[in-house]
C-alpha cells in the first residue's frame, strides 16, 4: 500500500492546483505498486491517471511516463535488462548487485530494524565490462524502470542551468521509484581545482554531490565510470557502495563467448574461440559475435 507521506504530499499538490506535480506524485505511487508487484493495481492507477487527458498537462508539465517527461529529454528509458542470470560477472561483483537488489525489495524489513538501505552506488573500471549491463540487470533485479541521464542535456551554458537540470533529475528520484544511471559520470564529477578547467566545472562537480547527499531516492542511482582516477575524491564518499569492474578473466570470456553466441544463433569453434581470447573486454567480444552472426546470415548472398 502506498505510504501515507507519498498520499498526504499527494493531496497537497492536488490542494494547491498543481496537477504536473500531483501527476508526478500519483506516477509515483503506481511505480512503487509495481515494483512491490502488484502489477494490475499499478495498471488500475495508471489508468485513472491517463483519463485526466489535457487537464493533467496544465502549467505546460506532461503526465506521461512520470515527471520523466518534462525533463526535456534529460532522461532516457533503456530497455529492460536481463536479470543476474543472464550476466556473466565476477563472484564480488554478482554478490554485491544481488545485495542491493534484495535490500531495496525488502526495504520494509531494514526500515522495522532503524537500518538504512544502500540506495547510490559506483561501478568502475575498463571500458567495456559489463558496467551499463549489470546496473540494467541490478533493474531488473529489483523490477524498477531504468533512466539514463543525457548529459548533453543536463550540462547548460551556465552553472544555474545545470544545477537546476541536475535538482529536476534528483526530484524525480525522490517522486518515481527506479534505477537513474550516470553512465560514464567523469563527465560531472572531476577533480576540483585542476587548473586545465574553469571553476564552473568545479561548481557542477559540488552540485551533484549535494544532490546525492541530500536526496531522498526512492529506487537507486547508480554511476559508472571507465576514469576512476579522474573523479572527486569526495565524490567517492556520496556513495554507500563501490563496485570493482576489472577486465574479464580467461575463462570469464570463455563463458561470455559461448552465452552470447549461443543466444545469437552462432557455432561456437575454436577459431573463434582463440580470437575471443585475445580481447580485453566483453564489448570487444560481443562485437565479434555480431560480426560472426552477420556473415553466417549473408553466406551464400
């Protein structure tokens, strides 16, 4: 059932005539329904809120897929991901995803102990290893949506511009349960004080830890990052949870090889077995795959 705050906050916005944010606020509820399972009361409340039609885009906010779209294009939707199972990954890494999976679908229990969730965590290391899969695997875990974060269209001309884009983000993370991925986060959070860059990179790189110091989120946040030398070192602190990526081991590819060429119609033989060997991350591997699967669908062509 949805908490009285989200139902009382709820009401407020309705009270107030704000309909963009009451629109948001009820998006809420029904993401947290359907991340608790219940999916037909999900559908049931989506449904209400559909029937409001213009009147729910009052004040110029869209009520369509949750405040995610009045964020003008700042946030992105990716497809849903395959669960743990079907993720090759190291033992640390598995267990450490898979933990915070079950804290958030048993945040209820954690809470009836005065124990906090873990809810922002960074996955690092090499390009390549499988860190935008496994935060699509941890949503998947959990049965929340999962968002990108366009940096393109959060970073602004001015400092305001892009604190303010980066409060629209977090607001919705503290409205709609999900997992929100910055993905490839060197690009807001270096090193303070190089003297290569502006001070208004300096300035971003504090509003971002703010808005993850001081943000409530009701699903989780999850950065990566290929540069981990690059980052803030206080920046490190804003998260309750680091996850190593290294590059894959030998028999890591090998089971990678055979998963993804299986799942992609493509023999696996010990030629190409050899090459996949010679690769230094999953990327570089699934685009042989790719490669292998397309000659063998233009043989004979």
């Amino acid at each position: 059932m949805p908490k009285t705050q989200d139902l009382a906050l709820l009401f407020e916005s309705i009270a107030r005539g704000d309909l963009p944010d009451a629109g948001r606020r009820a998006e809420g509820i029904a993401s947290h329904e359907q991340a608790a399972g219940h999916a037909d009361a999900a559908r049931r409340l989506r449904g209400a809120l559909a029937s409001n039609g213009d009147r729910g885009r009052a004040g110029g906010g869209a009520v369509v897929n949750g405040a995610a779209a009045s964020l003008d294009g700042a946030l992105t939707p990716m497809p849903a991901g395959p669960t743990l199972g079907g993720v090759v990954l190291g033992a640390r890494a598995r267990r450490d995803i898979a933990d915070l999976a079950k804290e958030y679908l048993h945040s209820g229990r954690l809470q009836e102990a005065g124990i906090r969730r873990r809810c922002r965590a960074i996955f690092w290391g090499p390009p390549g290893c499988g860190k935008t899969m496994a935060a699509r695997a941890l949503a998947a875990e959990a049965r929340l949506p999962i968002y990108l974060v366009r940096f393109d269209s959060v970073i602004g001309a001015y400092l305001g511009q892009t604190a303010a884009r980066l409060r629209q983000i977090f607001r919705f993370a503290e409205l709609s349960p999900c997992v929100l991925l910055f993905d490839e986060v060197d690009a807001l959070g270096k090193h303070r004080g190089s003297p290569t860059d502006v001070g208004e990179l300096d300035r971003v790189t504090i509003a971002l830890m703010q808005e993850l110091e001081m943000t409530e989120i009701r699903g989780m946040v999850v950065a990566t990052s290929n540069l981990p030398g690059a980052l803030d070192k206080a920046l490190w602190r804003r998260f309750d949870l680091a996850v190593r990526f290294p590059a894959p081991s030998r028999p890591e590819r090998a089971r990678f090889v055979a998963h993804r060429a299986r799942s992609r119609g493509v023999r696996v033989t010990d030629a190409l077995r050899r090459r996949a060997a010679g690769l230094p991350s999953y990327a570089a591997i699934e685009g042989l795959i790719e490669d292998s699967a397309r000659r063998a669908a233009l043989r004979g062509l």
